[in-house]
C-alpha cells in the first residue's frame, strides 16, 4: 500500500452519485501558482435552485429563481472570501466566521470553534473549511471539517489538518460519502489528488465528472505566486 498515492481527482468522483459539496486547495505541477477549487451539488428542489455569483471581493451561493426558495439558512452564503493574505473557502456561513475571526486575531481552527455541523437532522452535514496562507515567495494552507461524532447529533468532532505546498499536490475534502438515507459523512484525511498546470483542463476534468442530474456549480482559481495575479473559471448550470 503507497499512502503516498496521488489520486485523479476524476477518477475519485466519477461514478459516485453524491459527494456533495467539496473543496480542493493545492499547488499547480510547475509551482507556479496556488490553486483552490470549490463545488456544490444538491438533490432538493431548493439547493438546485442555486447559482455562483461573483460580487464584493468574494464568490456568493445565491438563488438561481427567488420565489422558489424554501429555505435560505444553510444553502446562501460567502463560499470565498479574502483576508489580509489569506484565501478562504468554505461550504458555509462559517466562511464569514473565519473571517471575522482572523480580523479578532484567532487562528483558523480557533475562529472555527465557535461553529459545529450543520443542524440538519439526521444527515448532520459536515462544515468544511479550507484556507490558503500567501507568504512572501510560498504559500501554506489548512483544512477543516466539524461533523457529528454520533448517529444523534450529541457532540461535535473537529479536525484541522495543516499543509505545505508542494508542486502538483492537492488535498480534496468533501461532505459526504456518497447518496444515502441518512447520507453517510465524509471520513477520514482529505483525500490527495493531482494538480496540473492548466487551469481549463482541471476545471473540464471536475465539472464533467460530477453527477449530471446533482451538480450545480464550480468554482476553480489559479493565483501566480509571483505576481499575484488570479484565473479564475466558474460553471453554473443554472445561467442567468
């Protein structure tokens, strides 16, 4: 067994009906750029319902139709935001948590504290969190994920994991394991998967791999770690 194996990150999620919401940060396979990647499936009428929005500074869930939504507390959020030299990517609200809490001075897993899984019984979805740290020549970046700790939403477990970049490599962390009832959590590391160099081919090779009838959208970002500049692609399968 290679616990070193780096995956296709294709080849991880074709095939598999509902990995649900998932996060990517890594480094390009020339070391040239910092790359982040966030998606959102949904099987409900009202997580459909939903579109990636640019506006502010910051990548937004918002509603594709507004008189259909049902309910908007767990579905429409701040997926992307930036801080100080900081890139952050969750599946939640909790992305405004860890920016109000790098503003108060607290770390990443310290800022996420104030949050657990999300109240959706008995699914309990897990929050994700991701966070890429630019530095003067290099980059860091970390991962959360806050689930249950039982079948009944007694307690909540929280794992930080902490990375550096490394040309080509990528961590993958996503919600669940597949489709269920109740849908079975994510387990374990974020998974390690392949990063190249071209953003379009990376973008095409996730989007087309995601379950058509349950994808939503995709959102991917190469940012040159010599000028800072940003790519950036982005899939709804809703257009407006």
């Amino acid at each position: 067994m290679n616990i070193y194996s780096v995956n296709d990150i294709a080849e991880l999620i074709r095939d598999n009906p509902y990995v649900g919401r998932g996060i990517v940060l890594g480094k390009s396979a020339d070391g040239k750029c910092a790359v982040a990647a966030y998606f959102i499936m949904g099987r409900s009428k009202n997580s459909r319902n939903r579109v990636f929005t640019k506006r502010e500074g910051a990548l937004f869930t918002e509603p594709y139709d507004p008189s259909l939504v049902e309910d908007p507390s767990l579905i429409i959020y701040a997926a992307v935001r930036e801080h100080e030299g900081r890139l952050i990517v969750t599946n939640g609200d909790q992305t405004d948590t860890v920016y109000e809490g790098l503003g108060a001075g607290k770390s990443f897993a310290e800022a996420l504290r104030a949050r657990e899984f999300e109240p959706d019984a008995p699914n309990f979805t897990p929050r994700i969190s991701g966070m890429i740290t630019f530095g003067k020549e290099d980059f860091t970046y970390d991962m959360s994920i806050l689930k249950s700790a039982d079948a009944e939403g007694s307690a909540c477990a929280r794992y930080t994991f902490e990375y550096p970049a490394l040309a080509g490599l990528g961590h993958f962390l996503h919600t669940y394991v597949t489709d269920g009832d109740p849908i079975p959590t994510f387990q374990g590391e974020p998974e390690r998967v392949a990063i190249g160099n071209d953003i379009d081919a990376f973008t095409s090779a996730l989007w087309e791999a995601l379950n058509e009838d349950n994808k939503i959208s995709l959102y991917v970002r190469y940012t040159s770690l010599a000028d800072g500049t940003t790519c950036v692609r982005l899939i709804n399968k809703n257009e407006k």
